[in-house]
C-alpha cells in the first residue's frame, strides 16, 4: 500500500555529522552513502543486511514503515500497528518559508533502545536514534532545525571540517615485546605540521566493531586511535584480562605522542571492558593522558566481574569468558547465552569443567583464575585501588542504576574521590549496561527525559575542553548528576553521594521467625533494647537463582523461601526518597567454616509487589578484607560490612521499605560448599544454619541515602 514515506529521501546525520541520505522505496530502501575523506556522494545502492554503519536498523524500519505512515500523531499518547509505543515529548521551533513552523517529537516507549520520531502537522519528517556515544537522526532536508540535530549548533562545540584519512593498521610494540594492532584516523586535509590531540580506545572485542561509533571524532579534528588488547582479534599475544591493561596503554600514549601529527595531547574513552582499560590507563600516570570518560566500567576483578564479594562469579563472569575462549574474536551469541545453555553452564560440576564441558574447550582465563582463589599479587597488580594514587586527570564517570558493573563504578568513584582527583564528575541514569536506551524498565515507567539527548555531545564537549582548551563551562558543573525514579526528574549535586542525602539506619528486628515474606521480621529505626536473632538452614545443592539480578525485579519468589529472612516497615506515611549509595552492617553467626551473605532491598507495593531495588553479597572468608582471608569459628558472632549497588529511587506513599538476607543466588555466583575448601577442588558442600542477630548488642541495620521521608 503506497503511503506518504514512499519515495522520500532523508538525509543521516551521524552526531551531528552529515553522512549520506536514504530513499523508501516499496520493495526496498535505497541508501547513498558518503565517501568520508572526501566527503564526496557515493553512488545510490540499495540498503542491506551487510549495511554496519547504521544505528538506526533501517530495513527493519523500511518493513514497518507502513505502521508509522499510518499512525495519527495526536493526543499524549500513541500505539502504532506493529505495537509500538510513543508518547508526546520535545518541540523545536523554527522558520520555513518565512512561517514559524514547530515539531513534535515523540518518545517510544516500552523497548530497550528506541527510535524517537519527529513529526510536523501529524507528518513525520524524521526519525531519531539519541544513543550514548553516537548518535543517529535521518531528516527530510530543511527540516533539520526542527530536530534535535540544532544541538550541533553550539558555538562552543568544535566543528565538522574535516574528512577522515585512514591511515591503516599499525602493530604498535609493548615493553614486553608483544605487537598490538593499532588503526589509527587522521583528520584529513591537516596542513604540513600541523597537529591533533588524539582519543583512544582499547577494546577486547575487535576494532572494526567500534570505529562506526567512533569516527565522528576525528571529522571534529581528533586524531582516533584504536587498538585490540593483547590476544585478541588481530594482536599478538595471550588474554589474560585486566593484566596487562595499564602497562599496554601507556607503550601505546608514548607511541602516539611520537607520531608526527600529534600534538600531546591524548584523552581516552571505554565502556565495561573497554572502560575498566580506560581507567587502567588512567591508574598508569603517563604524563601525556590528559582526560578519559570510563562508562559502565568493570572493576577491579575481585571487586566487580571475576570475584565479587569474594565468590566466584557464575553466569554474569562465564558469558563474557567463554565468549572470549572460542577463540581470538568475541562469540557474541556464546556471550548473549543464545548458543548454549545458560542453566548448564552455571549447574554443572566441577566449575573447572566448564569451558571443556560448554564450549568443547579450555578456557585460558578460567585455568588462570583457578590458580589463584585468594587475592595474591596476581589480582593486586590488576586491582587499580592499589594504583589509583597515581590519576591526577579529570574524569568523567558514566553509569545507572540497573548497570550490572555498577560495583565498579562506584569503585572507581570512591578512589577517585579518596584521592580528591581534580575535574571529577559522575552521570548515572535510569540505564542498565546499555547506556541511554530506554525509559521503562520491567514494570517501572520512567520519565520520557530518561534518555538523554545531550549524551553525545556532552563527550564532545568533555574532550574539547580538556584536550583543545575551549572555554565552554563542562568544568564549572555540578560534580554529579543523577536521575530519581519515580520523581523521573534529573537532579544536581556538588558531590556523590549527594551532599543533600544522609545515611538513615533500618534496623533489624523480629520475634525470632522472620522466615519468608510471612515471617514476623520487621524495620525499626532504633534496635530493640532485647536481644535476638533469625536462623536459616542454607543448602548450597537447593540453592535460589535470579538470572535478572541487576534489574527492579520482582522479588517475591525468593521471598517465598524459608532460607530467606524478610524484614518489613510500616506501610510509609509519604513518600520516601532515596539517591546515593547503599550499605549494609549486620551481625551473623553460622554452623559451617564458611558460608556466603546476600542482603537487599527491595519495594513493595500495595499489592504486595517487591521490586529489588539493591543488593550485595560478601563470602564470609573474607569478612574482614580481601587479603585477609580467615575462616569462621562455627558459632561465633561476627560483624559484617558491604557496600551494595547505589540507585535513585522513590517509595511512594502506602509502600513498605523491605530488606532480606539469604545465601545464594547462583546464577550470580557459585554456591558456598560451606566447607571452606578452595571450590575449585570441588569439595562435597555441606549444610548450614546460618543466624543474623539484632537489638542492641548487634545493631544489624542497612544505610539507606535518604533525601526526604523519613
């Protein structure tokens, strides 16, 4: 059926960069891409599947099409055909024809990652992919100032002016020998002598996977330099993740720093692995680095991905492993547990099977990590706390609420701060690991400002002022930005935590059966005068599993259980509002050596809904620090410390605030035997009746961030 969009030609701008124009036809697009040196038309082609430098999907919008054509853009809400959903949001205003003329743009809903839609009397004229690093907005030429593409208009942002001179693969020499592939994009038309700062990334997943994101930089007049750590994709050399991260970026900024064209000047950008070789790089105090922006990024190893709270890390540890084991490229459906059996993996024993037993092969990584279950020199060297005196550069920190490397963040966060890093400043959203993708998440509605139209441009202009100097204010915020849920407002803060919140104790406190949402466990905001305590028989062979663990999931089927201790408030007489980091202090006893804690929080609603809102876990062998390892003596009483995820978050009005303890949560992370044996020797797990206390003596209790309510 013929319609409006048929035979309309959108220009695409790549942030803010024009990058070609694509035509509908009815039985395919036609797209005409751009030559980037050049910046000369290429031949108009029809569009396919092979087509990677897009981040809209445009074949998939081309079979849509008609959903969208038909679609009447009115009221506050809107529900396509093909079911997705949009709500009203931005207006621009401009002149066309000499008559002021204003859009409407409209927010989707209800999908991870989304696909905003511009519309002007109830016609669209272009289509939006806001994304976080880069962004993506196909126009119909003389509209573009009625979309959020006049946010490149900023005098202060640097400018397009420039093609892009691929100067090929360069195999760049570490210290210890080791020669890295290296791509590096100049900036084409630079007179003779003249020089760029450069922006660098350092992947574990393949170059070729991160350029299409990446080269706008170098149109704006940076240098973009790229490169595959050691073993991976075209490098030389053996993964051995997080090792050789520090020392390999700091060869490659002294490699650059001699080119010809360089100016001195290097900042660096990461997210998740890539931001963990961010802030390594950071941690190596190479003269030359003068900024990074690290999002998302994964912590020191036994802080965050491989040894979280002391466990071994299941399912979250083994895709990323296993993924990286199938040989020198990332299996991404291995990674995504398409290709293999995600209950399997994280079930079967002993753990040192694992790779053989699900990909048919050892994995390096995971012969590595066996050999060292207590933190040694080997996890210190790749521990950046333990380098982290030496980051004097400002650095820009990116993270949400539902990031499952979240523990990394605030690693990094809290290092930085220890050290008063000058420059410093964090952005946490409503996001999971995929930065700025959407606006609800589970049941929870966000605002539709959850997904930041500034995302992209605020990097740019973080390395503009920072490697080209210019004035424009990014060193003059607020040190924090965060979002609130259920305010779904952005608010500002001169430090994180935020300098308005303050740490209220939720005590412990029950009749001594708080077993199960149905037990008598409850909140107090004194301990009681009297003594007591809740047991639980933890069974490491029927242990609980979450697969969703950094998202608000419901959490009433681990509540259910018997080995989950639930304390509750009142029902809240207001709203209750919370931003910062979370941290729990607890008193527990068990019958094993040894034996794992979970604590977290959780809302619940009127219908009885518990929503998780944070969590942790701590092995009790490393209660009193990491290189501290010791046993428990069966019985004794002992205190309990751990930082748990941060969030911004609103208990309405008639919830109750909830807090459970438990022992297990396997595909998180390996059960407890209980038996104090290294795990990787499989020992025969026993086991345990494991007790938190509470009252006066031992005050067990969680530190909520409260900004208002309580």
């Amino acid at each position: 059926m013929s319609h409006y969009l048929f035979d309309r030609t959108f220009d695409i701008y790549f942030t803010g960069v024009y990058n070609g124009n694509i035509t509908f036809k009815e039985t395919f697009a036609e797209i005409c891409d751009v030559d980037r040196r050049t910046r000369a038309q290429l031949k108009r082609e029809p569009f396919n599947k092979n087509k990677k430098n897009t981040m809209i999907d445009f074949l998939k919008l081309h079979s849509e099409l008609a959903a969208y054509a038909e679609a009447k853009w009115e009221g506050e809400r809107v529900t396509l055909s093909n079911e997705s959903v949009y709500s009203r949001y931005l207006t621009f205003t401009d002149r066309i024809d000499g008559k002021e003329v204003t859009s409407q743009l409209w927010a989707q809903r209800k999908t991870n990652g989304v696909l905003d839609i511009i519309t002007v009397d109830g016609k669209i004229v272009a289509f939006s992919n806001p994304g976080r690093v880069s962004s993506e907005i196909a126009v119909v030429k003389g509209y573009e100032k009625l979309t959020p593409l006049v946010k490149y208009d900023d005098p202060l942002l640097s400018k397009v002016q420039y093609g892009i001179n691929h100067l090929g693969t360069v195999f760049v020499p570490t210290r210890d020998g080791v020669n890295l592939a290296t791509e590096v994009f100049l900036p084409d038309g630079l007179q003779p002598g003249e020089k760029v700062p450069a922006i660098v990334v350092r992947t574990c997943y393949g170059k070729e996977r991160d350029v299409h994101r990446c080269w706008h930089w170098t149109a704006r007049g940076y240098a973009f330099v790229i490169q595959d750590v050691r073993g991976r994709s075209d490098s030389d050399g053996i993964l051995e993740p997080f090792q050789n991260e520090r020392e390999d970026a700091d060869d490659l900024f002294n490699w650059i720093v001699a080119q010809e064209w360089s100016d001195g000047n290097i900042g660096m950008w990461g997210a998740s692995y890539l931001g963990y070789t961010t802030t390594a790089a950071a941690t190596s105090g190479n003269p030359h680095l003068k900024t990074a922006i690290s999002e998302v990024n994964v912590g020191s190893p036994f802080t965050d991905t491989a040894r979280r709270g002391g466990t071994i890390c299941s399912w979250p540890l083994l895709c990323w492993t296993l993924a990286q084991s199938m040989s020198n490229r990332t299996d991404f459906a291995v990674f995504a547990g398409e290709s293999i059996s995600v209950e399997e993996a994280v079930t079967h024993r002993p753990i040192t099977e694992i790779p053989e037993k699900i990909i048919g092969k050892k994995s390096g990584p995971w012969d590595l990590w066996r050999e060292h279950y207590h933190y040694d020199d080997f996890w210190k060297h790749s521990d950046n706390t333990q380098h982290s005196h030496k980051i004097k550069i400002p650095m820009l920190i990116v993270s949400g609420w539902y990031d499952g490397d979240a523990l990394g963040v605030q690693e990094t966060w809290r290092f930085l701060t220890k050290h008063d890093v000058p420059g410093r400043r964090i952005i946490l959203g409503p996001w999971p690991h995929n930065l700025n993708a959407f606006r609800d998440c589970e049941d929870l509605e966000f605002g539709d400002n959850a997904v930041d139209y500034d995302f992209d441009t605020r990097i740019i202009r973080w390395f503009d002022r920072y490697l080209k100097g210019i004035q424009n204010g990014e060193d003059k915020k607020p040190r924090a930005m965060y979002y609130v849920v259920g305010e779904n407002q952005w608010r500002e803060s001169e430090d994180w935590n935020p300098l308005e919140s303050k740490l209220v104790n939720l005590y412990l406190a029950s009749n001594g059966s708080a077993n199960s949402m149905f037990g008598d466990g409850r909140i107090v905001w004194q301990p009681d005068s009297e003594p007591g305590f809740d047991s639980y028989i933890y069974d490491p062979l029927q242990p609980i599993g979450e697969r969703g663990h950094v998202k608000p999931y419901h959490c009433n089927h681990i509540q259910l259980r018997s080995d989950c201790l639930v304390y509750d408030t009142e029902p809240l007489s207001s709203d209750v509002a919370m931003a910062g980091n979370v941290y729990a202090e607890f008193y527990a006893s068990s019958s094993a050596v040894d034996t794992d804690f979970i604590v977290r929080v959780s809302d619940v609603d009127q219908k009885g809904i518990a929503r998780k809102i944070s969590d942790n876990v701590i092995r009790a062998e490393f209660r009193k620090g990491y290189d501290k390892p010791e046993l428990l003596e069966p019985g004794k009483v002992e205190k309990y410390e751990m930082e748990m995820y941060f969030n911004g978050y609103v208990f309405k009005k008639g919830h109750k605030i909830r807090i459970d303890i438990t022992s297990s949560n396997y595909y998180e992370f390996f059960p407890n035997t209980n038996t104090g044996i290294n795990p990787y020797e499989d020992p025969k797990p026993v086991v345990a009746e494991n007790r938190i206390y509470h009252g006066k003596e031992y005050p067990s209790h969680v530190k909520l961030p409260i900004l208002y309510g309580l």
